[in-house]
C-alpha cells in the first residue's frame, strides 16, 4: 500500500516538474527550470522508494509485469537525464524529457497495485535482468531522441539567424549532441544484453531462441537500427544535425510501429 | 531638501566639457575635501566616468548648497557658467534618490545595462568613505542603490544579451559549442573587431588560436600578440579541419574561404561542429558553406541584426527595471521620511507607553487584586518611570537638532530603539 501511495506522490511530483519546465519554455525563464529540476530530482528519489517497497515485501527475484517496466523506464530516463545535467548545461530538456516521462508514469499507473508474483514461465532472474536492460536501453533512446528534437529546434534558430528569446533559453547544440552521444553510447550495449539474456530465456521456456514473434523481430528492428546508429556516428561521424535528425525519426518510427503493430498480430511475448 | 545631486552625462554634455571636468580619479581626496568644506554640505560622494560626472550631497540648507556646489564644479571645469549651466542637472531629494538608482541599474548609461558602472559607483563610494565624507544617510543610500542595481540585474533581462558585434559572436559560439574550452579559433586577416572578438574568446577558453594574413610577417606579429600560431595564406585548406571557429576579416576583393574547402574541411574533421564568422566586407567566406550541415555562417549583417534584436529586448526589460527601481525609490522614501525629529520622538513614546500597557496587562490578574486606588497609583509609577528615562533623551534630540546636524543621532534612536 505505501507503495501505492508513494508511486502516486512521484506521478504528482513529476507533473508538476514538467509543468513548471513548460513554463520556463512559456515564459523564456531559465529559473523555473532550476526548480522543475529539483522536482524531478525529488520525483526520482519518491520514485526510487515506491519500488523498493513494492519489491522488498515480495521476497525473493520478483518479477516485472507491464506496470513495473513502464515505470522502471520512467525511472530511467530522469535518472539519465538528471545525470547528464549535471554534466551540461541543458537545463530547459527537461521540458522535452518530462512530459514523456509523465506519460510513461500514467500508463504504468493503470497496472498500479497488480501482483508481484507472474506465472512460472516469466519468473527466473534471467528475465529480469533481460527487462530491465531491455527498457534502460530504449529509455536511454527516448532521452536521445527528446536531445534530439531540441536540437533540430536549436539548430533551426541559429541558422535562421533567429538567436533571440528562444535560442538563448535553450541548450547549446554541442550539449545537446552530447546527450545523443552518451545515450547511445550507453543504450546500445544496454539493449545488446537485454536482447542476449532474452533470447536465453526464451530458449530454456520455448526451445528456440527466435519465434518470429511481432514483438521480438521489433526489438531486433529497434537494436539494429540504434545500432547502425552509433557505428555511423563512431565510425563515419553522424554527428550534430544527422544524428539528431536519425534519432529522432527512428523512435518516432518504432513507437508508431509498437502502437500500429502489436494489437494485430498475436504475441508469444505478453507482459504479465 | 536634502539630498541633492547634481551633474552632467553624456546625454547632457559633450565630451569635450565632460573631459575637462573629470574629477581627478587618483584618489578623490582634495576634491572630497573641497567639497566637505562647503559649510552647507554634511555628506558628499563624487561619481566621475568618462559618460559622467556627479556630485551626491547631503546639506542642510538646499538652495545655498545648490549654488556652492554649481560654484565648485565651475571651478573644476575652469569654465564659463553660461555654458555649463546648459549642461547640468540638478536633482533633490527624491528624484535625486530615483536618478542615483537608475545609474547604478545602468539604465542611465550610453550602453543600458553595461555592467561596469556598478563597479564605479562601488569604488566612487569607497573613495568617499576613505575620506569619511559618507555618513548615515550617503551609507545607507548607496547600499540601496547597490541592492536595487543588482535586483534589477537578477529580474529583468537588461544585461542578458550582448549589445556588441564582437560579443555577439561570442554569445553565439557558446549557443553552438556549449563550452568553448580546448576549442580553437583561426583569425584570417587582421581589423580591430576580429582582434576584439578573438580577446572575447580567449577569455572564455578558448585554447589555441591560429592567425593566417596575406603578408605572413603581420600574422607573424599577431600571433605574438595573441600568443597564438601563424599561419600561411596558402596552408589554410589544410588547418581549417583542425579549427572550431573561423573569423575572417580581409580586404580580399573575392571569398577567401569557399564552400568546397568547408565542405571538404567538414569531412576530414568528421562533422564536428564549424562556426564561421566573417565581418569583412566584401565578405570572405562564400555564403553557401552555410548551408552546409553542421556548419553556421554568420556574416556582419546577421550579427548586427542580432545585436540590434538584443538592444530592442533591453528597451523592453528597461521598463520592467524602472518598475523596481520606482519600488525601491518609494522603500527608501519611507525610511528617509521617517528620519526627522518630531516622527522619531512620537514613535519612542508610543513604542514605551506601548511596552507599559501590554506588561499591565499581562500583570491583571494580581493588579486585578488589589483596590483601584493602589491600582492607578501603579500604573502612575510605570508611566512615570518611562518619562523619566525618555526625558534626556528627548530633550538631547531636540537640542541637537536646533544646534547641528540631526540625523545621526536620530538614525541612531531609530536602530537603537528599533523604531
């Protein structure tokens, strides 16, 4: 119950972080997003104990069902994003960041409450660890992509000669392509293991490593692309607006393909 | 009256008056001595920059002082009064106090909100305390002017944005970059703003710089002055993957950079980020290098429509800064008000009868005991106690007050008494 009411109060936080960030991007202020930064820090920390006490009660490995992955890529992502502001100065992402984040921490609400304990075939410490590698990974992408999209803007203003009001709120680009550096950087092997741990186990429950399952060619679309990605950007340098353009489309893409997809065709993969 | 300023800035005079009146800066010392010397004058503080020169008083008696202080800066400018009456201002009390705290906000000065008159008037009022020509008044004045100058600082976006060609392409290279540490720039050609925006960007860290002229003994020379590497005319094809910011200023008649070699500089550096600044006129870099991606290109016009952009936003956050500064004048008003004999003597008595009322009321329970007589017959000894102890006092005020300067004993009973 205190798990409840705890992931309830960092839903409430994270609003208001994000709210406040819109309204540092409202009203051309850098101050409001100082403090919807220190929200969001609190959010996480709220965040942070609402797991552990819907976890420890359950003794053993626990499992995680839908509520618990989408929340745990919530969770992901401000811990990513407070951690590379520390490092830049891109206080005003966080309005891109937030709302996302809230996003994800309403839809993992509607599993609030549900069980610990999943079927046999879902509990084992290797589908652990496959589900939270797998969703640390795409959720160091979404941060990626909202870097990203902020780019693109950035990018726009100062080649339109626009470096007013808005260009100077928000982040420098060489910030900005950092994030997209360091995120894929991280989320590429992140999504690599998760894959690995995943295919194990579907090898010791079904017998076969690939099923051809809808959701399993996705992640492999989704590891692929991320991970030509990052080779282009090591390899050849994809950089700046390229690679805030890519970043960009490929989440947008494998989001409308997730939603688009996933109801016609019928999963092996189901969450819990 | 009692505070008067009066003085000349470059709004009202023209350099050539202005110069002949600036107050020796070295230390101030015979100048402030001069001026305590005037019998009107209890307090006095001298702002003198090169867009001004100001007197900041306060006197006893305004007209008289008005005159002596008018008499004093003839004085000092060795000129003609006809002439220089044109040009000075004189302001008393409030709108002395309002003008002190417009110049400290930089709302006053030839660029608005240039932060270097803070420090001005800062070392102007250090100057004057040296000399202990500052006293209650001046003290409190200036650190209020000091506060307001800095709330408009952190509240209005008046010294947000650069008002300068050269600082903006500074602004701008920290909007691309981010930090510019470990960066390098190359200077092609020499003129006084590629000179200063290269200073600008040393100063941000900016670690390497390289300097490439038609005539190589010039970059040579340059790259001395700017501790920096020269570089041939003819190698700049090769050192321009290695550069993050290019400004280019030559009287080449023809574009010295093309887009073929930032397209191709762009390759070999892997798409790292280039920013090219050209300010010459004919320009030097040709503009469809900055359609390339990665790239920005901004030429003298683009940086001056920035600057222009950024003086019109500093005319809007003027008016929100005039809004404080009306705030603050009105806070200061009270308290200056509040400084006369007759208010002070009416609050220390209301503050004691106040202090006796409530300890007789907290007592009622017992007073409430004892037979009205012997109960009015307490309440007369704690009223007669608090008159006793006020009387000198009182009387020490009012005698001050007649004979010499009142204010700092009143200050001082407005703080001891927290009145």
């Amino acid at each position: 119950m205190t798990g409840i009411t705890l992931f309830k109060t960092a839903l409430a936080v994270y609003f208001a972080s994000a709210c406040i960030y819109g309204a540092s991007l409202w009203g051309k202020r850098v101050f409001p997003a100082r403090i919807a930064a220190g929200l969001m820090f609190a959010a996480l920390v709220v965040h942070t104990f609402s797991a552990v006490a819907r976890w420890f009660p359950a003794g053993e490995t626990p499992t995680i069902g839908l509520h618990d992955a989408l929340s745990l890529f919530a969770w992901v992502m401000a811990a990513a994003y407070l951690t590379l502001q520390l490092k830049t100065k891109t206080r005003v992402l966080g309005a891109f960041v937030s709302p996302v984040i809230c996003l994800f921490m309403v839809v993992a609400s509607v599993g609030l409450g549900g069980a610990v304990n999943a079927p046999a075939m879902l509990r084992g410490s290797l589908v652990t660890a496959h589900v939270i590698l797998s969703v640390a990974g795409e959720a160091l992408f979404a941060v990626a992509s909202c870097a990203g999209l902020m780019y693109l803007i950035q990018d726009g203003l100062i080649r339109r000669k626009k470096a007013g009001g808005m260009s100077r709120l928000l982040p420098p680009l060489g910030d900005l392509d950092r994030i997209n550096h360091l995120c894929l950087l991280w989320g590429v092997p992140l999504l690599t293991l998760g894959g690995l741990a995943g295919s194990l186990w579907a090898r010791i429950v079904w017998g076969s490593h690939w099923q051809w399952d809808p959701k399993q060619v996705w992640t492999l679309l989704a590891w692929g692309c991320y991970a030509f990605l990052l080779h282009q950007r090591l390899a050849i340098g994809w950089r700046g607006r390229t690679a805030a353009r890519w970043s960009l489309a490929l989440f947008v893409l494998l989001l409308v393909l997730l939603m688009a997809g996933l109801p016609f065709f019928g999963t092996l993969h189901r969450f819990v | 009256m009692r505070i008067v300023l009066i003085g000349m800035n470059h709004k009202t005079a023209p350099v050539e008056i202005r110069e002949r009146l600036q107050i020796d800066c070295g230390d101030g010392g015979p100048a402030l001595a001069e001026l305590l010397g005037i019998p009107e004058v209890r307090e006095v503080l001298v702002l003198s920059t090169c867009n001004r020169v100001e007197v900041l008083a306060r006197v006893a008696d305004g007209e008289a002082a008005v005159e002596r202080l008018k008499e004093f800066i003839y004085r000092q400018g060795n000129l003609d009064a006809a002439e220089l009456e044109r040009c000075l201002y004189v302001h008393r009390d409030r709108e002395a106090v309002r003008h002190l705290f417009r110049v400290a906000a930089s709302l006053d000065s030839l660029v608005m909100g240039e932060p270097q008159i803070l420090g001005q008037v800062k070392e102007a009022y250090r100057r004057a305390v040296d000399h202990r020509a500052t006293g209650v008044l001046l003290n409190r004045l200036v650190h209020h002017a000091l506060r307001t100058a800095k709330r408009v600082r952190t509240e209005t976006g008046i010294a947000g944005n650069a008002v300068s060609v050269s600082y903006a392409a500074v602004e701008l290279a920290k909007k691309i970059f981010g930090g510019l540490h470990g960066k390098t720039i190359l200077l092609i050609g020499a003129g006084e703003m590629s000179e200063l925006a290269a200073r600008h960007l040393l100063r941000q860290g900016v670690e390497r710089i390289l300097i490439a002229n038609r005539t190589y003994a010039r970059a040579e020379e340059m790259a001395e002055a700017f501790q920096g590497a020269p570089v041939a005319f003819d190698r700049l094809p090769e050192v321009l993957p290695e550069v993050d910011i290019v400004i280019a200023s030559t009287g080449a008649p023809g574009y010295v950079v093309t887009a073929e070699m930032v397209a191709a500089a762009l390759r070999r550096r892997r798409n790292r980020l280039l920013f090219l600044i050209d300010i010459a006129v004919p320009r030097d870099i040709d503009p469809a290098a900055g359609e390339i991606d990665n790239v920005y290109l901004y030429n003298i016009d683009h940086l001056q429509d920035v600057v222009d952009a950024n003086r019109e936003t500093r005319l809007v956050e003027a008016q929100k800064a005039e809004g404080i500064v009306a705030e603050e004048v009105a806070v200061f008003e009270a308290w200056f008000n509040a400084l006369a004999v007759v208010p002070t003597i009416v609050a220390l008595r209301g503050k004691m009868e106040g202090i006796v009322r409530r300890e007789l009321e907290r007592s009622a329970h017992w007073l409430g005991g004892l037979p009205e007589e012997e109960r009015s017959r307490i309440e007369g000894l704690a009223a007669s106690v608090v008159n006793k102890i006020l009387h000198d006092p009182i009387a020490g005020l009012k005698e001050e007050s007649r004979e010499k300067d009142e204010l700092p004993y009143v200050a001082a009973v407005r703080r001891l008494f927290k009145l």
